[in-house]
C-alpha cells in the first residue's frame, strides 16, 4: 500500500538565494492577500463567488501586465498558482465547517498574510521543473542551486517541495514523497501507555519513562532573551535581532521535544506488535492551571507519530476512550474503586493486590484495547466502548452501574497471564 510522506532537510542558501527566496515569499503572500480581497470585495457588493479560474485570472495573468504588479513576473508562475491553491483550500475547508460536513472544531474564514511575519513558506510541484543536482543540491526555478544537509535519503522522487522560513531565521526543504509500507517482523509483545506529567509515559510492563520537561528546563534562558526583547525600541534593528533570538530559543526547544517524540516513538513501535493508548482530551487539560505542563510534555505529537508509524511498519495502534476509569479499575480482579484522587500514586485493592497508580492504569489500557480489537475469527473480543453518561464523567463519581458493566468485558490479568484473540 502505497503511503505519503513528508520528509524536511536544512537548507543552507547564501546572500543572493536569500534575497531571491525573499522575492518569491512576497510574490506568494501578495497574490494571496489579492485573491483574498477580490472575494471578499465581490461579497461585500452581492456578486457571485469568484470561480477559481476567473481568480487566477485576475490576480496573476492581468496583474503582470499592470505597471504595479508587473514584479510578479521575477518569480515562477507556480508559486504563485500554488498560493492561490491555499487560498481555495481554506476556503473549501471554511465552507465544510459552516456546513458541518468537516469534522473537528470549527475553521475560520481565511485571513490576510503578513510582512510582518517571520515565518513564511512557497512550494514548488513538478511542474516547476525543479530538481536534485548531482551534487546533492536543491535546484530551485529563478533560485539557484541550494546547499541542502541530507540527514537521510528520499525513498522516492518528490512530487512537491516546499521551502520554508521559520521564525528563528532558518530555512527548510519539505519535501512530499509516496512510498509503500515497510513491514516489520512480526513480535508477540503489545504494550499499554499511560501517559502523564510525573512520567511522561508509564507501560504495562512497568517501565517509566521520564518527563523531560524541555520547556521548564529552558525557562531561564527565555526569560532572559525575552527582557532583553521588552527593553528594545519598537521598530528597531536591535528589536528585530531580539525577536529572532527568542525564537531560536523556542526553536531550541521545540527541536529537543520532536526529537524525543520521534525515538520515544520509533522504539515502541520497533518493539511492540500493538501499541494502545488513552485518548487525552489535550484541549481540555490545556484550560486547566497544568496548561503549559501539558503543552510541554507533547501528548498529542507523540501519538500522532505512534499512528503513522505504526500504519507504515504493520503494526496495531488504537486509542482507549478517555472516560475508560483505567486508574480506578484494579488489573488483578476487575473491582472498580468509588474514588481515585490524582494525590494517591499507590493504592491497595480490596483482593490484596498492591497497585502503583500508573502501571496499573497501563496494565488496564491494554486489556482494554486487547478487549476492542477484532480477533482472528473477525469480531471483536469484547462489545465496543461505551459512551460515558451524564453522570460518569466525574473522577469522584460514584458509578455501580458503569463498574458492573466494565467488570463483566475487560479481562483481568493475572500474573503471567495472557488474553486470547481467538476463543
């Protein structure tokens, strides 16, 4: 089965390609900003939406032939084909959401693109003639040849590149790539994660992996770069060299948290047939006084890249449902305890059987997940989960009816013990 890629290499242009990278950042960001205004000019005065064609007509083919737009035609037609390509798309996306054909929280309406903005982005298709040099440079139409650091090799030719420039001033090739799926053997050993701020991941086996907390570790070199940023004159060189000094230190630290992210991940999946997860409300702990803990430990990332590695290398990935009481429910005879405080790490269940808060809720995850996955005869070990009731979704609730129901479908795991996928 063939999979879409992304894969992102540093770019290294000199003076010349940084000036003409420039060129073409401003070049996109205008057609941009000029299809954008066209529709919303033609709304504001009852005319029809502006088809596609028509758009790129206007904005680009007549724009070259004014006198103020006529520096359109110092880059390639492509980029600028592709920023109106953008602009079509969040509108379509736009419409979806007003009409609740789009999943997820609701898309806003394009805005307008700034100069201002430190990052900025242009991308380039086959049409655009671009190419890979012998000597392992990036060929960019109107560009030049660009020095690029190939950590890794493509899997196949790119369809597409993207060149970016991001806030800390550092320029970056994305390229898209199609590949198939590269199988791993074949292990027995599935894994639960439990995922929290103590330890950023707990398994079902008992290992703890700690939190690194990159964010907190770099908070006094931020602070310091950011009051060095407040004590500048607004519109100053000086204040533009501190801007960019604070976002390298942000970049130092969003680099240090992918990378741990991508190994964390890499190993779980080299490791484990099936890998099972709680699917964390993020955007909810994001409201809470943990927010910036939570944006620190990157939930959300890391599971992303367990879920597109584990389609890529053949393995099982599913998430628990997030009211799944796993911290509550004892592993050793199913009991499901009245209250759990987040204070109590460690607790004793009625059977006798000792519990260290986090393992246990691992242990859970995955005989959850065991539970919901299809067997080899083609159904599901246990009935799907259940969405939470009114009165369940409460950490100090008490539920006889909800802990009668998840006694009698999750398996509990005895010493040694395995659960069958095929009865």
């Amino acid at each position: 089965m063939a999979v879409r890629l992304r894969s992102r290499y540093r770019l290294y242009p000199d003076a010349a390609q940084r000036q003409a990278l420039a060129r073409a950042f401003g070049c996109a960001r205008v057609v941009f900003n000029d299809g954008l205004r066209a529709r919303q000019t033609a709304r504001e005065a009852g005319l029809p939406y502006v088809s596609d064609g028509e758009l790129s007509k206007r904005v680009i083919t007549e724009a070259k032939k004014t006198p103020e737009r006529a520096w359109l035609g110092e880059v390639s037609a492509v980029l600028l084909q592709q920023a109106l390509a953008d602009l079509n798309t969040a509108y379509r996306n736009f419409f979806a959401s007003v009409a609740g054909k789009r999943k997820g929280p609701k898309v806003a309406p394009p805005r307008f693109r700034s100069k201002k903005d430190n990052r900025q982005a242009v991308r380039f298709t086959k049409n655009a003639r671009f190419s890979i040099t012998a000597g392992g440079r990036l060929r960019l139409p109107r560009i030049g040849d660009v020095p690029v650091r190939w950590s890794r090799s493509l899997p196949s030719e790119p369809s597409s590149v993207t060149v970016v420039k991001d806030a800390a001033g550092r320029y970056f090739a994305s390229f898209v790539v199609e590949t198939t799926d590269e199988p791993l053997p074949e292990t027995v050993a599935e894994v639960g994660i439990d995922l929290g701020l103590t330890h950023f991941a707990v398994t079902s086996d008992g290992s703890k992996v700690d939190n690194p907390r990159f964010l907190r570790r770099a908070e006094r070199r931020l602070r310091k770069a950011q009051q060095a940023l407040g004590r500048t004159v607004k519109g100053s060189n000086n204040r533009a060299k501190a801007v960019v000094k604070v976002a390298r230190a942000h970049a130092r630290v969003a680099d240090a948290r992918r990378d741990f992210a991508h190994k964390l991940s890499a190993a779980l999946i080299r490791d484990n047939q099936a890998i099972y997860v709680e699917n964390l409300s993020v955007r909810g702990l994001a409201r809470t006084r943990l927010a910036k803990s939570v944006h620190d430990a990157g939930w959300s990332q890391f599971t992303a890249m367990l879920e597109y590695k584990a389609a890529r290398y053949g393995r099982t990935f599913a998430k628990i449902d997030r009211w799944f009481p796993s911290s509550k429910l004892c592993s050793a005879c199913g009991a499901l305890a009245d209250k759990m405080p987040l204070n109590v790490r460690s607790w004793t269940c009625a059977c006798g059987a000792a519990h260290d808060r986090d393992v246990n809720a691992a242990i859970n995850i995955l005989a959850a997940g065991r539970a919901d996955r299809p067997n080899a005869c083609g159904g599901a070990v246990g009935p799907p989960l259940a969405v939470a009731r009114p009165g369940e979704a409460g950490t100090h609730s008490k539920l006889p009816a909800f802990s009668a129901a998840w006694q009698g479908r999750i398996p509990a795991l005895q010493g040694g013990e395995d659960v069958k996928t095929c009865w």
